[in-house]
C-alpha cells in the first residue's frame, strides 16, 4: 500500500511525546496556530510544567509567527488520546536506542494511517530504530534545537522515508515558525549539530584539562561571538545528563574520542547537578522553579 500524506491538518492535531526541555518547546511552536497540541508523558508532574510554560508562552510566540494565533495545550498519559486524529507525532524522549525501538513500534502500530512519525532524536538517525515498523515510509528524523529562539530544523531520511514526507514537511513546517533544512544522506548528528558537537566537545576538554573554567570560556566566547550565553550556559539548558548521553553515543561510533569531556559531564550528572532542571548545573544562579 503506497503512502497517504496527511490532509486538513488546520483542523487535526499535533501529537508531542515526551514533556521534557526539548518536547515542551515543540510543543510551544505547534501551537501557534490555533490549533491544538497534545502532549503525552507518564509523569503528571512533567505534563502539567510542560502544559504552564506553553501557555505561558504561546502569546508571545504566536506574535511572531506570521498568520499566528495562539493555539491550545492538553496533556495525557493515555497514548492512543494523544495520537487521536493527529497528523504529526513527533518523539522527544530520552536518547536511548531501545526505548526509541519501542515508542515507534507502538507509535506505528497506534497512530492515524496517514500520521508523519517524527524523532527529534538529537544523534540516533531513524534507520535504527525502525525494525518493528511497519511502515517505515512515513518515518522522518526532524530534529529540534531550542525553539522558540533556535527555530531551524533538520530533517533526515531513514533509507526507507518516502521523498514526499520530506517535501511536505519542508512546505508546511515554516508557518509554525520553524524552519527545516535537509541532510541529503545519513549522518549521525545531521547538519548543524556536528558542528556543534565538536565546539561543545572541545569547550569541555578545555575545562577537564584544567586550562580554563566554564565561566571564562562562555565570557571569551560571548565577547568574541557576540552571543548572550557560551557553550556551558546553553549545555545546561539542554541537561548535562542529555548532553552525556549524546556524546556517550558519539564515543560508541567514533573510540578515538578524548574522554576527558565524558568524565567532566558524569562527574556533575552523579552530583546531581544537570543544569536548569535541577537548579544547578555548570552555574548555581538558575531559580528553583526553572
């Protein structure tokens, strides 16, 4: 059977899975059109944050998506009502290969038939964790930054991804103000995120050598790039424990990797320390609530 491409979806929702940093800001920017979102997670405590901060921001946000109107949020524990009607279903759990295998074999199993099945997966491209897929055509790595103010986006194929998913989301995505940009072959961290892999990795071994300290590489790099935070501030925005994940993945594929970075990242992840989320992170200046 060929592949159906979603219709109406002014009118249908989107599906988010997973509450966390990266699945509350998706979420932000699918509902800035009016439309509804649903967000789904088996921690209620990490549904309703996510719930506050998208209507909290969605105002704000939607103002600046042209043709945008703030849209509604819902949470559920319950993955068949979050995948109701829903056109897009994008993942954003943790980065870990076999609770992706088998999220998308129950999202393939449980979603619309003409439902685009995404992974925000930020190292692991879709090809390897689609063996209990059915349809693999319908499956695309779209992967996020820090919307609502790093709005690009890059989407993969998995091998086996139908051309035609990847032309509509290239059309329909910018009018949620995001902004796709495609790899054209496979590559394990896509476009942007190899290149910033290698600036984070390189910022962390500066500091595990003892050359420098988080603080001072940020400022250095503030001044000299012109941005308002370095690379230790917007590590712990995404969670050190993320960050660690990411490049335990990259050392598995790639062993001639320094470790010093992995050792820095694990010694803050046991403390405890992970950045916004746990108010403390490579800085202690985050508010509890955060």
């Amino acid at each position: 059977m060929g592949l159906t491409l979603p219709t109406g979806i002014e009118q249908r929702p989107v599906a988010v899975i997973g509450a966390g940093t990266l699945g509350r800001r998706i979420a932000l920017m699918f509902a800035t059109r009016g439309g509804l979102v649903r967000i789904y997670d088996k921690s209620e405590p990490a549904g309703e944050a996510a719930k506050t901060y998208v209507e909290q921001n969605v105002a704000e946000v939607a103002a600046r998506v042209e043709g945008g109107t703030p849209g509604r949020v819902e949470v559920t524990d319950d993955l068949a009502e979050a995948l109701a009607g829903a056109w897009l279903t994008v993942e954003a759990i943790p980065e870990r290969l076999d609770l992706k295998k088998s999220v998308f074999a129950d999202l393939d199993a449980r979603a619309e038939p003409d439902a685009i099945l995404a992974s925000n997966s930020s190292s692991y491209p879709t090809s390897q964790f689609i063996d209990r897929v059915g349809h693999p055509e319908r499956v695309v790595n779209m992967h996020f930054y820090m919307p609502p103010v790093q709005n690009a986006v890059d989407l993969m194929a998995n091998g086996q991804t139908d051309p035609a998913v990847l032309a509509f989301l290239k059309e329909k995505l910018p009018a949620y103000g995001v902004f796709p940009f495609e790899a054209h072959k496979e590559s394990t961290g896509f476009i942007f995120n190899r290149i910033w892999a290698a600036i984070k990795r390189e910022s962390l071994e500066v500091v595990a050598e003892g050359v420098s300290t988080p603080q001072d590489v940020d400022r250095m790099w503030e001044i000299n790039m012109g941005t308002p935070a370095g690379p230790f501030r917007m590590m712990d925005h995404v969670g050190l424990d993320v960050v660690l994940d990411i490049e335990e993945h990259y050392a598995a594929e790639l062993p001639g990797l320094p470790t010093g970075p992995r050792e820095l990242l694990k010694r803050y992840v046991e403390a405890g320390h992970l950045g916004v989320k746990t108010a403390r992170g490579f800085y202690d200046d985050y508010p509890a609530d955060a």
